[in-house]
C-alpha cells in the first residue's frame, strides 16, 4: 500500500501555488491587453483602417479577430512557454523536448485558429442578425458546439496530440474487466484503448470520452505502467460513474444555463460598451475586445459556483466506483499514487478549493475510500 511522499507534498505545494500565480498573471494580462485596445482607441481604429480594404462583413471581422488574437498569442507566449515547458521540467514532471513543445503550440495555434475563427463569425453573424435577442441565439449556438466538439473530439481531435492503440494482448485481462465493468454501468464503449503520454509527460490518467458511437476507455500509458489493474479499475469505475449519473447531460444543462445568464448580462453591459467606445452597435468588430472583457469577468464571478457544482458531481462518481468495485483499499493506493506521481496537492486550503477545485481534494477522496474500509 503506497503512502503520501512528504517530500513530494512539499514540492506539490510548492507547484501549486507556482501554478496559481501565473493563472492570475495571465487574466490580468489578457483583461489588461483587451481594456488597452478599448480605451486608447486601437480597437475602433483598426475597424475603421480595415474597412478601408474590406467592403465584406466576414472578411472584416476575421482580419480584426487574426490581428487582435494574433498580437495577444504573442504577448502571451512568454508566460506560456514558462507554464507549459519550463515549469513542468522544473518539477521532473514531463519528458517533453523543446522541439516537441514547439510542435505542439503550432498544432494547437492552427487547431485553435481554425475553430476560434469559426466561433467568431458565428457570434457576428448572430449579432448582426438577432437584434436584442442575440443572447438566446448565442446560447442555443454554443450548446449545440459542444455537443458536437464532445462527440468529435475522440476521433478529430485528439488523435491531432496522441497516438491511441488499442491494448496489446499483454494486458488483455485488464481489457475484459473495464469492459465488464463498462458493461455493469450500462456504457456502450468502443473498445480501451492505450495514449502515449510518456512521449510528453511522467504524469498518470485516465478517462471516458466521447459520447454515443465515439464512447472509448482511455488509459495512459504512464497509468499501464505503474498501477495494479485493481487500482485502474476503480480509477476508471470513477469516470463510468459520471455515465451512471448522466453527468455528460447534467454537465452540459448546467453549463448552459450559466451561460445563458452569462450571455444576457453581457447582452446587458454590451450596451453600455457601445456607447462609451464610440462603437457602432454590438455587432461592431471593434467590440470584441469589449465582449472578451465581459465574458472573462463573468466567468471568474461563476468559476466558484461551476466548480462547486462539478465537485458534488465528482463526489458522486467516487461513491459509485466504491460501491460498484468493492475495492477501497485499491481506490486509495490509486489516488495515493496519483498523488505522487502527478505532484497533486494532497491538503489545499479552504479557499483555494472553493475557488479552483472542480474535484474534490484527494485527501477528502483518500479519506472516504479509507473509512469505507472501515465501515
């Protein structure tokens, strides 16, 4: 039975706070960078210069979201660079070359691009088309984009970054109990499959994705190698138990009423924006800055509440994986490992939970699985 390293606690803690402060630096970074562009008049300048060569409402608004994004990727790739390489060496916790990195931040900027420029024109469109009600509309398009992206996403999208096999005949016997175990929760799967996490990092996971005919078990091959099956197991009995409670709908239901709150209030604040910026209506690619604003301070007012919400969820999962395995002392080794090998704070404060936390801290969940014993 592994126990909690206290000299990689300390280093966790450490990690964390690291973590926590290049979070805030970079929202302050990014609300700075938009609020800039409002006030000192950049952004209506750029509008009325582009107008100049684009008589085209869709070419208008993508040649001021490329400028825009474009200026803010590059101001931002110090900070993402010390976050995303840098740090994780720091802490031995990726095997991740330089050249690899850079070929990652090149697919995620064309990923990125691609779809964020897609997202942009369909806002445009909704306001320039919509009137007063273009948050309704905005919240009916972003739900059906995230169906669609959650459904996609294991067969588009993340093969992009990993490699999946399914598992050799090795581990055949682990195979047929997630299997068995998807089958005991009524998840229709794909198949398991194994990702090449090792190509970037020493950290551990696992996972569900996917929904309806892309549904597939995901096992790192980082967790392959270094836990028992028992403790995979009720690793991923967990992430059947979001699908025994229909977390994926409640999640998604969730998300868009908070979203459609979020999209009114803008709506609202909108208004004013228009007219302290010297803007032409809502529909103004010169707004953008204006909307990136309000939406960002939105989400770090409901961040709290969405993580909460997600924390009841998860705490759900894990009673079902304790009661579907009956394998206590397994889901502690596992999640007593994963604090070790992943650097994972053990016992953060209060308040750094109720503010980041959308899972519960993993002595919390150490914990339960230890008194379930013991029950």
């Amino acid at each position: 039975m592994p126990k909690i390293d206290q000299d990689r606690q300390k280093q966790a803690k450490k990690y964390a706070r690291i973590k926590r402060r290049l979070w805030v630096l970079d929202e302050g970074i990014s609300l700075v960078y938009a609020l800039l562009w409002l006030t000192l008049g950049w952004s209506t300048g750029l509008r009325t210069w582009l107008s100049g060569y684009f008589n085209n409402e869709w070419l208008l608004v993508a040649a001021f979201a490329a400028i825009f994004g474009g200026a803010y990727f590059l101001i931002d790739l110090p900070l993402s660079y010390y976050a995303g390489f840098v740090l994780p060496h720091r802490f031995d916790l990726s095997n991740q070359s330089l050249k690899d990195w850079l070929t990652d931040m090149a697919k995620n900027l064309a990923l990125g691009s691609i779809l964020g420029l897609f997202m942009i024109e369909v806002v445009y469109l909704i306001l320039r088309t919509s009137g007063d009600a273009w948050w309704i509309w905005m919240t009916g398009a972003m739900l059906v984009f995230t169906v669609l992206l959650t459904n996609l996403s294991p067969i588009l999208i993340m093969p992009i970054f990993n490699k999946f096999t399914p598992l050799s005949e090795e581990h055949a016997d682990l195979e047929e109990r997630l299997i068995q175990l998807a089958e005991k929760a009524g998840a229709k799967v794909k198949g398991v499959y194994k990702m090449d996490m090792s190509r970037r990092s020493k950290q551990a996971n696992a996972f569900l994705t996917g929904i309806g005919n892309t549904r597939r078990i995901v096992l790192g091959d980082t967790m392959i190698e270094e836990f028992s099956n028992d403790e995979i197991e009720t690793v991923l009995a967990h992430e059947l138990g979001h699908h025994v409670h229909n977390d994926i709908p409640w999640m998604i239901g969730f998300g868009t009423i908070l979203t459609a709150l979020g999209f009114y209030l803008v709506s609202l604040a909108m208004n004013w924006a228009v007219n302290t910026f010297g803007l032409t209506g809502v529909a103004d690619p010169a707004g953008l800055p204006a909307l990136m604003i309000l939406l960002s301070l939105y989400q770090l007012i409901i961040m709290p509440i969405d993580n909460a919400f997600s924390r009841w969820r998860e705490r759900m999962a894990d009673d079902y994986a304790l009661e579907a395995t009956k394998k206590p002392e397994a889901f502690s080794s596992a999640f007593t490992r994963l604090a070790n090998q992943n650097l994972g704070e053990v016992d953060p404060e209060s308040w750094v939970v109720f503010l980041f936390y959308s899972h519960p801290p993993l002595n919390k969940r150490i914990e339960k699985a230890d008194n379930w014993s013991s029950a």
